[in-house]
C-alpha cells in the first residue's frame, strides 16, 4: 500500500516499520530514507499543473540516478511492503509530491492514501485495494524494473557499490 502525510507513520503504528518503509521526500524531519534526487532543483518552468507533470516526468525518466531513485518506491510496493511518503506542507513541496503520486497512478494504475490522522489510516487499511492495475500498469512495471536492474548494475561495475541513495538496498530480491 503506497501512503503518503505528514506524520510520522508510526503515529497510528508502532510496528509500521516490520511491514513498511518510510521515505522523507520533502519534509525537513530526519531520521527517515531521504529520496533527495526526487526534488528538483528549479522550477522546471512550468505555467500549469500539467506542464509541471510533464515536466517532471522527464525529470525522472531522463536521468538513470533519478529513475533509479524514484523506482526504489515501486520496487518496494512491488514486493509488497507499505511505502509511507513524507512530505512538508509548502505549496513547491505539494506540487512534487502530488505529481509523483500521479506519475505512478498513471503509469501503473497504483493509487495512494493520503493519511492525516488515526481515521485515515484505519481506513486505509480496512479499504486497501490497491495494486498495480491491468495490462498496461504491469507492462510499465516490467520494463522499468529491467532498466532498474541494467542501471543499478551499470552503477556497480563502474563505481564498485552502489549509490549511497540505495545502500543496503537488495537488488534481487
């Protein structure tokens, strides 16, 4: 299940940690994985939401260093753990991960839960019906997963471990 607030996941569960992994996209708290290569460093020039989703999406899928980043979140759904992203509640923090979240409902039909209190994560979890979606949600899977692998790979052979993003991170699991 792919969550995304502001809170501490382990507000509404203690044990959130054995099922799940927490991920601090834009929040300024420590202590979290930090996914720092999925905030961009300008503005990216766009004039409406759309053109920042595009934009955006470029930003991903035209940097190895980037995408690997970012599929590290859909490897981890995609093995069935819980992904909580964290996230500040400045309106340049919004507007990313608000396109990330629509840059995976998109391209592999997995919706998240926006969690704010007790409530929404009860519910979310009574309620989870997410996973990755039809033909075309598993096909992307798929693909990215093979160019996950080729660029984690490619990073091994040239630099002799892996990134300090994804340290620790078990490529085949």
């Amino acid at each position: 299940m792919l969550m995304y607030g502001q809170k501490d996941p382990r507000e509404f569960d203690p044990s959130f940690e054995e099922h799940g992994c927490i991920f601090n996209i834009t929040s300024l708290k420590e202590g979290y994985n930090k996914l720092n290569m999925l905030v961009p460093m300008n503005s990216m020039g766009y004039t409406t939401d759309r053109d920042y989703d595009i934009a955006y999406a470029n930003y991903i899928f035209n940097n190895d260093a980037v995408f690997v980043e970012f599929f590290i979140i859909i490897y981890y759904l995609y093995i069935g753990k819980d992904v909580y992203l964290i996230y500040s509640n400045e309106d340049w923090s919004e507007n990313i991960i608000e396109s990330l979240l629509k840059l995976i409902q998109q391209r592999y039909g997995y919706n998240a839960y926006l969690i704010n209190e007790d409530e929404d994560y009860i519910y979310s979890k009574m309620n989870d019906s997410t996973y990755f979606n039809g033909e075309w949600g598993l096909y992307n899977l798929d693909i990215d997963k093979n160019r996950f692998s080729y660029a984690v790979q490619n990073y091994i052979l040239n630099f002799g471990k892996l990134p300090y993003m994804i340290e620790g991170f078990i490529v085949n699991e």
